[in-house]
C-alpha cells in the first residue's frame, strides 16, 4: 500500500457530521499547543464522497486546531480505497484504537520528569500528580470489580478500567 501526501486547505475539508468524536476546547488548544511546539506530522485521513468532496475519515481535532492556529495548509491522505461503510466503520475504529491502552506508569513518570524543565506538558494534558504510588493503592482509591479480578471501579467516579487504566485515570483525575 502507498499513501500520497497531498496538501489541501484546511476550510476545504468537511467534517464528517456523525463523527462521535467529541473534541472539546480544551483539546484543540492542547492539539493546537503540540503543532506549534512540534509541526503538524499526522496527516488527516480523507476520503472523497461521490461529489468528490474530501471528507476528514480521522484528524477532526487537527484540523480545528490548524483552524485555530489560522494555518490554511492541511497534509492529507486519501483513503478513496475504502468503501463509505468502511470509511464510517474506519473513523470510529480509529477513535476507539487510541484509546485502549494506557502508559506504562513508571516509564511515563520517568520521561515526564526528565522533560518537565523544557516543556510545559499540563499544556498537552499531561498532569504531574501529587500523591505516591501508595496513595492510588490505598483502600480509599481501588475497589476490585465483582465481574471481574482483572477490573477496577473508582469510587468517586466508578470509572471501570485494567489496572494500568486505573492508575492513569487516579492520577490524572
């Protein structure tokens, strides 16, 4: 397979009405912060209706966020290959991939405190907790799932997610 860049205007390209991506302000303006302080590197999926409209398949928040920045230029792939209920199927699938992993805490920890000192990463979400590793595990903060040993349930919130999730989602909470 190869994909071709192609540069087009962001006001050209048209949001998929039932993309169920929500992006709120606060995420465009950390997307917006990223493409300032990075460049934009993540092409936006396009795929062309039968009026050959380019129609954004995923990469809503990055336009908006060009859009903000008042950046007129957008790199572009085309995913005209796929069939419109392949493209639907693709703009939620892609949405959901992204978001079924969490960090590996240590490892995260670890990077975030050696780029502190040069970046403002609360700008790109990334909040610093205050509160040790005996904390999260406290009898306060987890509550094992009934259905499953593998599952926890905030109390505050009952969010459901894997351990990993679980800590990701109390520090950053």
């Amino acid at each position: 397979m190869s994909l071709t860049i192609t540069i087009l205007k962001t006001n050209d390209l048209i949001p998929y009405v039932m993309n169920a991506k929500e992006h709120p302000d606060s995420q465009i303006a950390q997307i917006a912060a990223s493409i300032q302080e990075f460049g934009m590197n993540d092409p936006v999926a396009i795929w062309h209706d039968k009026d050959k409209h380019p129609v954004i398949v995923e990469g809503h928040g990055r336009v908006l966020a060009l859009q903000k920045l008042g950046i007129e230029d957008c790199p572009t792939i085309a995913l005209d290959d796929l069939t419109d209920k392949q493209r639907r199927a693709y703009t939620l699938i892609h949405n959901q991939l992204i978001m079924n992993s969490g960090f590996d805490i240590k490892r995260l920890d670890s990077e975030l405190a050696d780029l502190t000192d040069d970046f403002d990463l609360d700008s790109y979400g990334f909040v610093i907790p205050d509160f040790s590793e005996d904390d999260i595990f406290s009898e306060d903060n987890i509550i094992p799932s009934s259905e499953t040993e593998s599952e926890y349930e905030c109390p505050e919130c009952h969010h459901m997610a894997s351990l990993s999730e679980f800590i990701e989602h109390k520090r950053t909470a």
